[in-house]
C-alpha cells in the first residue's frame, strides 16, 4: 500500500494564519513567492512526508530541516500564510509522547538512541531561537473544549461529501485573531467567575498565551481535519460544538448552572463516543 493510500489519523488543527507582513526579511519575501506562486499543499500532503519520514531503519524522529511549506489563505483580499514548522512541532510532538507512554512503549515506537538525539538536538536550536512557537496545534480523537470557546457559530463552515475533489467532508470554524483574543478573556472571566482552578481554566489561559504571540490581524482557524473519517457524516453535519460552548458560557455568566450543566453534557456525550473509537480494535 502505498503513502498515498494510508488514511489520515484521527487529528483536528487549530492554525494561525498571519498577514505577509508579520514576517521578517528575508522570510517575507519567501513566503510572498511561495504564496504567489500558487501552491496549494493540503494536511494529507504534509501527512504524506511524516509518514515517509517514519520508514527508514532507524526512523527519523525528527525532520533534519525546517519544512519550507506552509498553508495559504486570502483574508479580505490579503494573503496570508501559516508555516508548517514541521521540525518544531515534530519536536514538541516527542515531548508530548513521552509524557503519554511508558518507556517500554516509547522504546517499542522509536528507538532510545533516536529519542535521546532529538532531545539533544532540540536543546540545542531552543537556545539558538528561544522566542520560536508553532503557527499549528494538533489534537487526536478529539477537539479540546477550549479551543471551541475562540469561535462562534456564526463562523462554521461544513461542505458535505461529494464526487470529484472534494470527496470527504469538511468542517471548520475561522474568525479574526481580534475576535478570538476577544472570546478568550471573556471566557476565562466566566469560568474563573464560576469555577475553581481546574484543566479547562489552564488550557484556556494557555491558549490566549499563544494566540498573543502573532500579529493582531491575523485569522484563527479550527480544522476537523481526519476527525471527519471518525464521525458518522449525518453526525457532523449536525455537530454545533462551538454553539454549546457559547452557551454553556452564557449560561455560567448569568449564574443558570443547570442550562450551563445541559449544554456540558451534549458535548461531552458528542465526543466521548469519538474518543472511545481509538480504544476500538
């Protein structure tokens, strides 16, 4: 079987695009060129590479270059792109695993030798670009509530599936960077309002970290990405995760726990379902 044939994995994205003019010299001029150029890379060509990188004996952990890709979108007659990073967050993608599996597991998926020369490697372009940060985060069997509280309905877009090029479906939210810093601070001032100190407020406050680090006018963007192989189509198309976390927060904010408590529900039971599938054999 061929890379081109592997199904996509289970994983949704929220990305950062950002207005050419966010980026320095001579990296502007790059992505100006590669924007212009009219190339259009996809989250399955990128998948592609990571898999290829995987089949060498020992496989490589790591990409040894930056990827030089990134994701293009028009904003209001504006180009802006989203850099792949692909070495940066395969990095940080390492350091995810080992916080997940045991070192007999890790050892079984990549050799201890591949990891220690990644972590080294890693140490050592941290101190050369202390500031850098991935324009993309990734996350499997599941879209973390958090990152629905960035958006509103208002702002989902769904293509159902069809003949042609656009076989599967896609669903995903995009909204101004103003307007998602915006829902953010309002967020967190419900929930710490409302709730203890806990992982939702965390994640929360580290997403609005994140999202303070680019350019004021860039886009936000929320991909299913490969989490729509996993979710019945007639189930997609009505999934409003991002309504039931708007209204979970109204509902929190003028102090209605229990309406706060039903629209919880409908989102944990539309996702737990979704994540029991990768326990599926």
């Amino acid at each position: 079987m061929g890379l081109s044939s592997v199904l996509v994995p289970y994983t949704a994205y929220l990305r950062v695009y950002e207005p050419l003019a966010a980026f320095p010299e001579p990296e502007r001029t790059h992505w100006y060129r590669y924007a212009a150029s009219g190339t259009e890379r996809t989250a399955q060509d990128e998948l592609r590479q990571s898999l290829a990188d995987l089949l060498p004996v020992p496989p490589v952990a790591v990409p040894v270059h930056e990827s030089r890709d990134a994701f293009v979108a028009v904003v209001d007659g504006v180009t802006h792109v989203c850099p792949w990073r692909t070495r940066l967050r395969g990095w940080l993608a390492l350091e995810e695993l080992a916080e997940q599996y045991p070192v007999p597991v890790l050892d079984a998926l990549l050799p201890p030798v591949v990891r220690l020369q990644a972590e080294a490697d890693y140490e050592d372009w941290r101190s050369r670009n202390p500031d850098a940060r991935p324009w993309i985060r990734s996350a499997t069997w599941h879209v973390p509530v958090r990152w629905f509280a960035l958006f509103a309905d208002s702002e989902r877009e769904y293509e159902p599936s069809g003949d042609g090029e656009s076989k599967q479906p896609v669903l995903r939210y995009r909204t101004p960077m103003v307007q998602a810093r915006r829902r953010t601070a309002r967020g967190l001032r419900v929930l710490k309002d409302s709730l203890e100190e806990g992982p939702l407020i965390d994640g929360l406050v580290d997403v609005g970290r994140w999202l303070e680090e680019f350019h004021p006018r860039s886009m936000v963007e929320l991909d299913y990405g490969g989490l729509v192989h996993a979710i019945p189509e007639d189930v997609l198309a009505e999934d409003r995760s991002a309504a039931d976390v708007a209204e979970g927060l109204a509902s929190l904010r003028d102090g209605n726990t229990d309406a706060a408590g039903e629209a919880y529900e409908r989102l944990t039971e539309r996702w737990r379902g979704v994540r029991e599938l990768q326990y599926a054999s």
